[in-house]
C-alpha cells in the first residue's frame, strides 16, 4: 500500500482513543480521575488495568455503563449518574481498551 494512502487510515483508525480522551475531558472526568486523582478515586491509567479483564467481551461496555449510571459500581456519584448512556458506554470501552 502507497504511504499517501496508509497515513489517512491511520490517523482514522486513531480518531476512537481520541475522540473517548475528548469526551473524558469534556464530560470533567478527569477532575476525579487525572493525574494525579482526587483522593480515594482510581486515575484513568488505574481503571484501564482493572477493567481490561473486559477486553473482548462485546456486552461489557454497555453493562458496565449501565450499572456506573445506576450507582452499581462505585455507590451513587452525581457526576457518573448525570452521563448519557451513550457517552457512558463509549467511556467504558475506552477504559476497557486501555484509555491509549
């Protein structure tokens, strides 16, 4: 393949991670998560490690978003609970594949 037409589908094939790290940030994620976290609160970096135990099931995102919306992962947080289920589950798949 000629390097005019692989650079396009490389810099596509990045746009997922990040457009997920804009959302992240848009959605104040990392006022809790960033580096270094708020106290008591996992960084992004933390999550990734444990939650890749989810990578390659297909149903896990939108499970884990449902019950971090509903208060079932980490008690009840406002700011989880105020998330869109779609901004959620892509969250979640960002963090399962590792935040990169």
């Amino acid at each position: 393949m000629r390097a005019s037409l692989l650079l396009p589908l490389l810099l596509i094939a990045a746009l997922p991670a990040q457009a997920s790290s804009q959302l992240a940030l848009d959605k104040g994620c990392y006022s809790c998560h960033g580096e270094p976290p708020r106290r008591n609160t996992p960084s992004m970096a933390q999550l990734a490690t444990d939650y890749a135990r989810y990578r390659g099931q297909p149903d896990a995102p939108r499970q884990l978003a449902e019950k971090l919306r509903a208060g079932g992962l980490f008690a009840h947080i406002a700011a989880h609970e105020r998330l869109s289920l779609e901004d959620c589950e892509t969250l979640m798949r960002w963090i399962i594949e590792g935040t990169k």
